[in-house]
C-alpha cells in the first residue's frame, strides 16, 4: 500500500460525496445522517466547503494510489471549538492505522491554522472499536457532568498532554 495524506483539493468534493455515501450506506448505525435522506441532497455542505476551501471546514483524505480510501473532517464551530466529523475508512483498508493517520493529520492541520484550538468529536457509546481508535490518537472523554444523559453519543476532546 501506498497511502498518503492531504486535505482534499476543490476539484475533489465529488469524489468526496462518493465515500460519504458510501460510509452511510455501509455503516448506518455509526453516523448521525441517514443514507437514504443523504442521496436526496443535491450538494452537501462540506462538497461547497471543498469547492472553496475554507480553512474553517475541510476534509482531509487518505488516497491509496491516487484512490480516496478514508475521509475525516474538521469543523470550527461558532465558538472558535474544533469538531472532527464524518471519520470513515473502506472497510477493506481498517486496520491498518489509516483511521489514526487521518486523525492525526487533521490535528496537525487544525494546530496549524488555529493555534491551540480545542478540539472535539462524538462517538457512539457503543461503538468500541471507534472508541479506541480515538483514545489511541489522544482523545480523552469529557466529564459526563458535560454531557446530555439521554444523547447516546460520548464526547471526548483532544488531550495534547
């Protein structure tokens, strides 16, 4: 494999459209968009964000080959907090740390544009295997003190430490 990483380019938001389908149709059960509501948006927002590249919200892209394998996004929200979304791999490249990479090339990204933005992302509480993944790329759970009881989803942020 030869895989590489790098923020997705203007002329690349379809490619994008294309694995985030992709990831809705496959794993459902992971994200908080539905598939089938998905193929009716003519244009998602983060496609307009790539076509202009803003540096507030962008994709960052692992390509095997010059194919687009995995997705990861980053959001700054009205609060000046950075949010990582939309995290997926092709299911026949998982496991072999692309997920990380992706991860962390997002925070680097993001550190470099921001500074020391705080960033944040959401997992399904019983989604273990994501779960991990996050804690490996530095990832702590917010107090649940923080936390809505009835959102299924647990809330962690990046630790640098």
């Amino acid at each position: 494999m030869n895989i590489h990483y790098r923020k997705l380019l203007p002329g690349e938001s379809k490619i994008y459209r294309s694995i985030r389908l992709e990831s809705l149709k496959k794993f459902p059960e992971s994200f908080g968009a539905d598939y089938n509501e998905a193929l009716k948006t003519e244009k998602f927002r983060i496609e307009y964000d790539i076509e202009n590249e803003l540096a507030e919200r962008f994709v960052v892209g692992a390509f095997n080959d010059g194919q687009l394998i995995g997705i990861c996004t980053f959001v700054k929200d009205e609060y000046g907090r950075g949010n990582i979304y939309q995290m997926y791999v092709k299911e026949e490249y998982q496991g072999n740390n692309i997920g990380l990479n992706l991860i962390q090339k997002v925070i680097k990204e993001a550190y470099n544009q921001f500074k020391n933005i705080e960033i944040y992302l959401e997992v399904k509480n019983d989604n273990f295997k994501a779960f991990k993944l996050y804690e490996k790329a530095g990832f702590v759970e917010v107090d649940k003190s923080e936390q809505d009881e009835m959102d299924s989803n647990i809330m962690m942020k990046y630790s640098h430490s």
